[in-house]
C-alpha cells in the first residue's frame, strides 16, 4: 500500500534515534535506559477492565532472548510489563530457532510437527513438505475475520523449494527474508545485505543505515497497522526481529553503546566443578582468556543489537497509541529461545534443557489484563498460538498440544494446572543428497528428552546419563542429583518423560497435568 505521510514522519523521527545516541553518546545511552520520556499509558494499577469484541493482537518475537535479558529492556518493562502481566515460568520445549517457532504457528510440540531441527530433519522444508502452513494461527486467525501479517524472520531455509516469491497461505500482508538464515553464511542475521519477500515481490536491501532489518521490519508493521486502524479491521501482526541473535549486529549509531558490558558471571559461569555432569560438559575446557574476550565482546554486541528491539516496541506502542488502537490491543512480547554465555563452560549458544537456554521472557498487555502484575503458571510455547486465538474467538483445531493461557492473563492468581512440559534436543539428520557440511550446528548436545516442572529439571540423554536439578535449592543448576536421588522420584519423572515424548493433543494436556512429586 502506499505510504502515508504519518507512517514516514515516524520513520524519520525514528531514523533520528540512532543518530542522537551516535552523536551525545553515553548520555543518550543512560537516558534510554531510564524508565522516563514516553507517555504511552497512565500509571499501572491493579484493576483489570473488561476485554474488548474482536481485539488487535501485536505479536512481537525476539530472538535468542533468555529470560534475563528482560532487564536490558526498558521501554519493553515500562510499556508493557507495568502495563501489563509478566508470565515468569514461560518455557520453550526445544531451544533452538525453526522448531520453537513451527511449535509457535502450529500449537505443537516437535515431535508432531516433526520439526525437530533447522535443518536436515527441521527447517522450512519439513514445515512446507508435510502441509502445516495449511493450518497456523495465521490461517485460523484469518478465517476469524483478522487481516494478518507475518513480517522478518520465518522459518530456517525459508523458501527452499518453494521459490522466492512464495507467500504461505494465512497472511494478508508477508515481508519476510528469503535465502540462508545460516549465521555462518551470513544472510538475514547481518541486517544488511538480504531480498525481502513482500508480498510476493522480491525487494532487494543494500548496506545503507536505511537497509537495516530491524528497522525495516518495524516500519513494515507500523504501516500495517496503519492500514488496519483506515479500515477498521482487526488485525493480528507477528513481527519477527533477529535480534540478539549473533552477530547481533547493532542498528546505526548503536555501535558504541555499552562499552564496559561484559558476559554475566552467573555462579554457573565457567563452572568450578563439572564432576557430576554429563560427560559432554566434562569434556569441556575451563574458559580461558581468549573466550572470555569474545563472550564479552558478544555480549556488548548483543545489548547493542537489544536496543532496537527496546525502541522497536515504544514505537509499536506509540503507533497504537496514535491510532488510537492502544486500548483495543493485546501486545505480546517473548523470544524464540534462551542463551547461554560461559554457563557451565558453555560457550554462546542454546540447544540444551539448561534454564538459560529454555526459560524466557513473556509479557502481555492489552483489554482487561490487570496492570504490573505477575503469574507463575507454567507456560510453554505450544500455548502462544491457542491464546491468541481464544483472545481473537477463533476456533482451534484438534491437533493442537497446547493450551490458551488468557483465564491468566485477566487474572494472575487463577490456577493453570499444568505440572510439568516437555524438554527435548534433536539430534540433526541429513535428507537426501545432503553431505556433512549442511548440518546446521556442530553441536555436541547429545539428543535429549528431559522435563520441566516447577520444581524440578529432569534430563535423559541418549547416552544413558541423566541430570536432575532443585530449582527451588539450587536454581543455577550447579548440583546434578541424579545419582543420589531417591529411586522413586527418578522412577516417576522418567514416567512423566515417556509420556510426554510421544503424545499428541489432549494427551499431552493431560500428561502435563497429572501430579508430579
């Protein structure tokens, strides 16, 4: 559509925002981070309103984002969580980008979208092979009577086969990236340099400050919602950011900012003793001084890149705002995964049952949900797609595994009965024709199905070892007790495992809500 003159004055005011932190520097830099300077929303108070007919849904979707860096946020703390209700036990069951996110558009766990991996036996082929994007929020959304919009990062290897000028079914309005989402390759993860699938016109993006994802992506969902408020529509926008994920590379005139960051020394950071771990954590060296330096050096990257997705969501809000939109909306704000920096020698990256890696952010404001509050139900990623649509009333179909999490949202003390979800890590296979250089990770997780309670981390491997951690006692995971467990509790969590690793709807629901010690 074209571009109003409202939609490019807020791209030119928000063009300014890297420039001044560019030129004033640390002082800028401090004044982002202060919670003043905006003035989207009254004060958080404590009393919920009634929801609204037919709500817009803002979808806001970071990328390896642990639960930790919400700190790093201040505008998303501001706008949203005192806005709103922060959930504090949201889970992922498989940390890493294109099963999290197949898990986010179908409602499922991996092993039933068999997405398990990026690549090989996961990825964009898997998804567009076996006929998902046939049924996803976005198609049952639309059917609802939503405009949709999919804009940035999709699924790993997107289009693949399919051309690059296909658009899935379920979405008015697509602007997603084509080619390698592979950080070794480039692509996508760079910011600069990549084709962007609009609609199904190819749209080429140089190395020009104009040309950088984030912002492109932002301006892509603002004039979207623009749209939306001209028509009247409901709309349902999933915006997709690459952000932190490395290089994390900082939006212009963010390069300079956080000079002194370091990786966090979390107690499990280059962790002393590792003899009750798993031998692939035994295997591995202590941090020495070299990578320290990188993991410094990505950390400071990463909370560069953080700051665009930061202003990316004040001037969501403030679009809303101005259309008058804000108070018709739910905005929703997680991460496809968590991330590990140096925690148990674990150098940057994802891929295991560690609380870094599948513990993250989510939070939601929006009609009737009460202001600044928290709930501790146990969220996962299989329920983000049939809560929004229970917020949206559409309907849901039989194969989802998850569950709609809204009964929480307007009242954070509700009980949500789930006791425990399932944590898993794949192994990747090569398809047909590929050789060894297309795996995507040469990771040397080995495959995994473990659970998460609140309580416990239970965790089997492939290679017959196992890890069980208090959370409660001991919530850097420091201290495997597997070997020492009570029998009995290794018997019924292993139980509670089998369950879960190959069930299917309903099922899963009731394995999940069935009592664990």
């Amino acid at each position: 559509m074209p571009r109003s003159a409202v939609p490019a004055a807020r791209r030119r005011a928000s063009a300014l925002v890297p420039l001044l932190v560019l030129l004033l520097g640390p002082v800028l830099v401090a004044s982002a981070c202060a919670s003043g300077g905006d003035d989207e929303g009254s004060p958080p108070s404590s009393v919920a309103g009634p929801p609204v007919e037919r709500p817009n849904i803002l979808y806001v979707f970071a990328d390896d984002l642990a639960d930790d860096d919400l700190e790093h946020l201040p505008h998303v703390r501001r706008l949203l969580t005192d806005h709103g209700v922060e959930l504090t036990s949201a889970y992922v069951s498989v940390s890493l980008c294109c099963p999290s996110r197949s898990t986010v558009l179908r409602g499922q766990y991996s092993h039933n979208t068999g997405v398990e991996t990026n690549r090989g036996n996961g990825g964009f082929e898997v998804f567009h092979e076996r006929g998902l994007e046939e049924s996803t929020v976005g198609t049952w959304l639309q059917e609802a009577g939503y405009r949709t919009a999919l804009v940035g990062k999709y699924l790993n290897d997107y289009p693949g086969e399919a051309g690059d000028a296909y658009v899935p079914p379920g979405w008015d309005h697509w602007a997603a990236p084509v080619g390698s989402t592979n950080e070794q390759e480039g692509g996508i993860y760079r910011q600069y340099g990549y084709t962007l699938n609009r609609n199904g016109t190819l749209v080429e993006h140089g190395d020009a400050p104009e040309d950088y994802a984030g912002t492109v992506f932002v301006d892509e969902v603002a004039d979207f919602v623009d749209d939306a408020a001209e028509r009247g529509d409901p709309f349902f926008a999933y915006l997709s950011l690459v952000s932190p994920h490395a290089p994390a590379t900082p939006a212009p005139g963010d390069e300079d900012a956080y000079p002194d960051a370091t990786a966090p020394r979390t107690p499990s950071y280059d962790q002393a003793d590792v003899s009750a771990m798993p031998q692939w954590v035994r295997d591995r060296p202590r941090i020495n001084d070299f990578d320290q330096a990188y993991l410094d050096g990505l950390q400071r990257a990463r909370l560069q890149s953080l700051l665009g997705v930061d202003r990316a969501v004040r001037d969501l809000v403030r679009t809303l705002r101005d259309n008058g939109q804000l108070d018709d909306t739910y905005v929703v704000f997680t991460s496809d995964n968590g991330h590990h920096l140096g925690q148990h020698r674990l150098q940057s990256g994802k891929l295991t049952a560690y609380e870094e890696d599948v513990h993250v952010p989510l939070v939601v404001r929006g009609p009737g949900i009460p202001e600044g509050e928290r709930s501790d139900a146990l969220v996962l990623n299989t329920d983000l797609a049939p809560t929004f649509a229970a917020l949206a009333g559409a309907e849901v179909p039989d194969f989802v595994d998850g569950r709609s999490f809204a009964d929480v949202l307007f009242d954070p003390s509700a009980p949500f009965p789930r006791q425990s979800v399932l944590l898993a890590h794949y192994d990747e296979e090569l398809r047909p024709g590929q050789d060894h250089s297309a795996i995507f990770y040469q990771d040397d997780t080995p495959e995994l199905h473990g659970l998460r309670t609140r309580r416990w981390t239970y965790v089997e491997y492939v290679t017959g070892e196992r890890e069980l951690y208090d959370n409660d006692a001991d919530p850097d995971q420091l201290e495997n007790l597997a070997a020492d467990a009570d029998p009995a509790l290794l018997e019924a969590l292993s139980g509670r495992v089998a369950d879960l690793a190959g069930c299917a709807a309903e099922g899963c629901r009731t394995a999940e809500d069935a009592a664990v010690p």
